[in-house]
C-alpha cells in the first residue's frame, strides 16, 4: 500500500472500530486506556486484527491486542514496525 495512515487516522480508525465492537460512544473511548476496560473480548479483537491487516495491506500478529493493550501501544507499534517501514522499502 502506497498511502499509509497517518498517526491521526490511526487513532481514529481505531476509536471508530472499538467504539463499533465494543458498542461505546467514541467520545467515552480514551486511548491510553488498556482495551481491558471496554470489556473487548477476544473475537473482536482478532476481527480488529484482520480489519487492521486489510487497511495495512500486511500481516499482524494475532496477539496484536494483547501485546500492546491499549490503542496508543497499538498505533505506535503500526508506526514503527509496519507503516514506515513499509514506507522506506
């Protein structure tokens, strides 16, 4: 993928779908907040996965959520180690 999200439309994209899986209004989302405290369960963030994986056009790991447990640790996770490398390649 040429036109990889910024940092912004990360978080975005990621308050926009947990709000969607979890069934919160966006604005109660707060992305230093461990996924924990939305009650995300375990389907839902193996279909995040896969939803990620697709805008990424790349694999992640399936214990993506787990590894990194709230959205920022996600999204600085995507930026270090697949947007901009994909971006440098």
């Amino acid at each position: 993928m040429t036109n990889q999200p910024t940092r912004e439309e990360l978080i975005q994209w990621m308050i926009d779908h947990v709000a969607e899986e979890t069934r919160m209004p966006k604005d109660k989302i707060e992305t230093d907040k461990p996924f924990a405290r939305y009650n995300l369960e375990s389907i839902a963030a193996v279909s995040l996965t896969a939803d990620l994986e697709d805008l990424l056009g790349t694999n992640l790991s399936p214990t993506l959520f787990w590894d990194f447990p709230s959205i920022e640790g996600v999204v600085n996770y995507l930026l270090k180690n697949v947007v901009n490398k994909s971006q440098t390649a």
